[in-house]
C-alpha cells in the first residue's frame, strides 16, 4: 500500500511528498526544494529508508535540495524529463534571483530523465509518469493507478494552474496537459499540488476557472 506525508518547505510552501510502500517500508521523496533537515526528520519518523528522490521540474524551490538530499543518504535521481535541462543548468542564476535562502541549492544531474509512459517504483510501488510540458518544458507528474492519487508539482492546483510566463513556458500547451494527460486519469484521483491543498480532478474539470469543461466552453 502506498503511504504519503506531504512535508511544506521553502518560503513558497512547496509541496515536498514522502512516498513509501507499507509492505517494505521503501521510500521515495519528491521534489525536495529545501528545508533538507525537515525531510530528513520526517524519513526518520516514519521510519522508513530513502530509495530515491522523484523531480517534478527543476525549479529551485522543487529541485534546490536534491543533490544534498541525494549525497546524504547515497540514492538516485529520477526526473524530470530533458526538457528541463536548462532549468537544472540555470540553477545558479534562479539562486540569485531569490536571494540568501537558496544559497543551498546545487546544480544536480539526473540518474534518468523521465518520458511519457516510463515508471518509477520504490519497495512494492509502481508510479506511472505522464510528460505534462507548459508550466516548464520538462514538467512531468507521478500517479499511483491503484491509490488513485497524483502528484503534479505545478501543472495544476486547487483551483488554479500553473504559471506559464517563465522562459520556455506555454499556456496552451499547460491547458493539453491538463485535459489530455490528468482528467482522462478519472474524476475521482486525488492529487498533490506543488503548493496548497490536495483536490481531485473531477473537482477541478467542474469548477477550475480556468481550465474545467465550463471554461473551456465544453459543457
């Protein structure tokens, strides 16, 4: 069975998720921005042991603490896809733009980039990997098909979506992300965002103002 607690860090609130299987107590951290003590402590209390960490996309308050968090506990690095390849090699110049509390934040390099139809797994958990481009070109998310649960970093949030006026952003293509790869996954999956409260996407095709069948003139 698949575990979760999801873990704020940074200033932005980030959505950090600790993910482990209950059979084997295997564990996969996605998306550690900061807070790197935060996440270590949440490891130790559940007591579970870090397979590997999962990356969204490569902004710095998703991405800044992976290599720490990678080099502490010796694992690998699964994401995002090679569309954020800049965004890891820019990580330097995000660390200016924010100031001293990314001073942390490294440049990493993937174990493996991520692509439409890949998966990942830690213990007895299989996570499929949807390529969901527009917020940045590399966005992908991880769904678990048997808990119906999602984590989509900042593709899409309790009733907004995510921004696409950072270089190589795209709202069109954001909006087929959303419709063509997370709805079609079923109303009733509930989903991490990269920030605020979790929703489903059934909540979001009704009411989201900007992408629900409504908005959209679908419906």
């Amino acid at each position: 069975m698949l575990k979760h607690e999801i873990i704020p860090v940074t200033p932005f609130e980030q959505n950090c998720t600790l993910f482990w299987c209950s059979e084997t107590n295997q564990a996969a951290v996605v998306d550690p921005g900061g807070d790197i003590e935060k996440i270590k402590a949440a490891i130790a209390r559940n007591g579970v042991t870090l397979e590997k960490i999962l990356i969204t996309h490569a902004h710095i308050d998703h991405a800044g603490a992976t290599k720490a968090l990678a080099d502490h506990f010796s694992v690998e690095i699964e994401g995002p896809h090679k569309g954020d390849q800049f965004w890891i090699d820019g990580i330097e110049d995000q660390k200016q733009r924010f100031g001293g509390y990314f001073s942390y934040a490294t440049k990493f390099v993937p174990t493996r980039f991520l692509e439409q139809g890949d998966t990942v797994g830690f213990g007895n958990i299989v996570m499929e990997v949807y390529f969901c481009p527009g917020h940045t070109p590399g966005h992908v998310i991880f769904f678990h098909r048997d808990s119906k649960i999602a984590q989509v970093g900042d593709v899409l949030f309790s009733g907004s979506i995510g921004r696409t006026d950072f270089p190589r952003g795209d709202h069109g293509t954001l909006i087929r992300s959303i419709r063509e790869n997370l709805f079609p996954l079923g109303d009733d999956v509930r989903f991490i965002p990269g920030h605020g409260p979790m929703s489903t996407f059934g909540q979001e095709r009704r009411s989201n103002p900007h992408v629900s069948d409504r908005a959209l003139g679908l419906s």
